[in-house]
C-alpha cells in the first residue's frame, strides 16, 4: 500500500475505534483520520494510543466538528474548550493536524461568522501552535450549510486566512470549480490534508461519495497536478453515503485504498 494513503473513519463510524485502526493496519494503509466525537468516547483514545505505540497505524488528521452545539453566532466558548481538549489528544497520539467544521452561522452573514470563528478559535490557535498541531479548515458542499460555512475553494482558502489556519481540500466538494488548476496552485502552501472520494453524475443524496475510479471526477489529471505543484502530504480517502453502505464500507474502503495506492504509485508520489 501506497504510504501516502489515509483512511478515514467516517467510512465506518459503526465500528469502536480500535477495531476500525486494527482493519487499516490489516489492509496495509499506514494512516488514518480519526473523528473526535468517536476518540472522545469511553476507551477509543487509549485504543487509538496502543495502536500508534504498537506501530499498527499513525493518526495523519482528527476530523472535529466545532461550533455544532451551538452554533457560530450563539456559541459563548464551549466549542473552543472542546477543541483544547482535542488539541491535547491530538499531540498526545501524534497526530500533525485537526481539520474543523465550522458550525452553522446562525442568523450572521458570512463575512460576520468568519470573523465569528477567527474569534472563537483564537485561543485555540494559541495552544494547538504550543502543542505542535496544525488546526485547518476544509471546503464541504453547501448541502452542509447547517453545519459549515465554507462551501468552495476559494471561500475556504480566504477563511482560512482570515482565522490564521490551514487547510484541508475535499476535492470531492471543489472538482467542478472552474480554473481548479489554479486554485489549488493558490491553495497548497497552506493545504495540510487533501481527501479523495470519487462522484457517479445523477447521484443527489447527501452524502453521494464513491469509490475512487467508480465516477466522474478526473482524479488522475487532478492529482497529477498537486504532485506537480508539489504537494507532499497524505491523501485521505473519505468514503459515505448510499453507494458505500450497499457495497458495504469494508469491501468498499479495501478497493479505494488499492485504487488509490495504484493511481499514486503510477504517478511516481
């Protein structure tokens, strides 16, 4: 397997996170993105720690939702004290990065929430610099409205800077933008995660994510280029939605890890 393919938990959400660490390490891929509400449960960090201190798996990102409970506009600090707490965990097993969900905006405007979560992430920022973790944002389709407010590339790129953070590109949510090339030129100096997922045209539920190869999304001509541009980071197959639970999530995250270390091998990553 590729050592630049990660796997990431959401595929198998139904599973305890030991078990779902010890099926990366049986199929060979080294890394793995963690979901906090998942690591925060009873057991699953002191799974997650054996698992890196056994060499079974390296965490390469932890996936946190911030401001969900409540939302941008009417959070008074109980998202940031979640995100320290995470911070922590995240340093503690190793793990480089924490990619955010914003949280919705509420009744604020854009321009308002971004500035919204810079403020509320500041001491964050503060630690997580401190503990050696790189806190990013990612771009997510705007069916998640209700729970993000960055919905292409570039709006994602400008909260990022904004809040002083990096960067994590969904290319599963920004491979239809026009001039993608360029943007990504313009995104990766601050890109610390890319994920992977492919698209079947007519597909609308949501999530509506497939197997690398299965659909439309020129994933060679697109990882071509980050390489190109010189990327170096991990690849992060992130795999939900109706076609994943009908293929079923191991047989379909087994055939995208081996899709995707093929697709990187072939383009000498």
């Amino acid at each position: 397997m590729h050592p630049r393919v990660s796997l990431h938990q959401v595929a198998m959400m139904d599973r305890e996170t030991g078990a779902f660490l010890e099926f990366c390490g049986a199929l060979g891929v080294r890394h793995a993105t963690l979901v906090s509400p998942l690591l925060l449960q009873e057991n699953a960090f002191h799974a997650a720690r054996e698992a890196v201190q056994h060499g079974t798996v390296l965490i390469g990102c932890i996936n946190h939702p911030f401001a969900l409970h409540p939302d941008l506009e009417r959070d008074s600090g109980t998202a940031a004290q979640r995100l320290l707490r995470v911070i922590d965990m995240a340093a503690a097993l190793g793990a480089p990065s924490i990619y955010l969900i914003t949280g919705g905006r509420g009744a604020l405007s854009w321009e308002q929430a971004a500035s919204r979560f810079e403020g509320l992430l500041a001491r964050c920022r503060e630690h997580a610099a401190r503990q050696g973790v790189v806190l990013l944002v990612e771009n997510a389709s705007p069916l998640l409205v209700d729970i993000h407010i960055a919905h292409s590339l570039p709006d994602a790129l400008r909260l990022a800077r904004h809040a002083q953070i990096g960067l994590c590109i969904d290319l599963h949510a920004c491979w239809m933008e026009a001039d993608l090339h360029a943007k990504l030129a313009e995104a990766l100096p601050l890109a610390g995660l890319i994920q992977v997922s492919d698209h079947v045209a007519g597909d609308r539920a949501a999530p509506c994510r497939a197997v690398p190869g299965d659909g439309a999304v020129p994933l060679e001509t697109i990882l071509r280029g980050v390489l190109e541009l010189g990327y170096t980071g991990l690849f992060d197959l992130e795999l939900l939605g109706p076609r994943i639970e009908a293929e079923g999530a191991q047989a379909a995250c087994t055939r995208a890890a081996h899709t995707l270390s093929d697709l990187l091998t072939r383009l000498g990553a």
